[in-house]
C-alpha cells in the first residue's frame, strides 16, 4: 500500500518540475523579446527600443510618450520608505537577470528586471 506522504511526496515533485519547465520557458520568450528588440545589443532597454518591446507586447494599445517617461523614471529610481531619488526618463533599463535585483543588500540597483515589468506577465 502506498502511503499518502509518498503521494504527496510524488504529487510535489511533479509541480516542481512542471515550475521548472515554464521558468524555462519564460526565461527563453524573454531572451527572444531582447534579443529582438534590443537593437543594439548592448543589453539595455534605450527609449525607442523599450518601445518596440512595448508596442510588441501590446500592439492595439501604442505607448504614449507621457507613458514611456513614466516606466523610464520609475524603473530607473529608487524608492524606500526613507528614500526616493526620481529616475531619469533619459535613461535607459538594463536587462539583468531577476536573482540580480534581488542579491543587493546595501542599495538597490538603478536597474531593474525587465522581467519584473508588468507588461512583461503576458
């Protein structure tokens, strides 16, 4: 008789790898997305490339300047409960891998994942 701990056992070991394979999964549409869209291959996301990104995730909604200086300035701050130095909507994003953003202990990065941006989760 198999008991219910290797049932569940069997069960998470499942879901693990089921996680695995669309991680992997999203880790590849990301790498297409810049290897598309960052023209310059410099690994940074500049003003009319993240755009392009943009404009390509979500083709029947085109990205507004005001829009597009907003995402700039707040993916290139820094925002803590005791401090926020406003982004600059000049700058450009960094395509940085997400245990990056997460590993600073002292400061934040002025990078932030692009796979952390909300039009990102399609």
């Amino acid at each position: 008789m198999v008991r219910r701990s290797q049932v569940a056992a069997a069960r998470q070991i499942n879901l693990n790898q089921k996680k695995l394979k669309k991680d992997a999964q999203q880790v590849a549409k990301l790498n297409l997305w810049c290897t598309e869209h960052d023209l310059d291959g410099n690994g940074e996301f500049d003003r009319e490339e993240l755009r392009s990104l943009l404009n390509h995730l979500h083709p029947t909604q085109p990205v507004e300047d005001a829009m597009l200086d907003e995402l700039l300035e707040r993916a290139t701050g820094v925002y803590t409960s005791s401090l926020t130095l406003r982004g600059d909507k000049r700058n450009s994003v960094l395509k940085v891998p997400s245990w990056w953003c997460h590993s600073w202990t002292h400061r934040p990065p002025r990078a932030v994942s692009v796979r952390s941006l909300p039009a990102l989760h399609t």
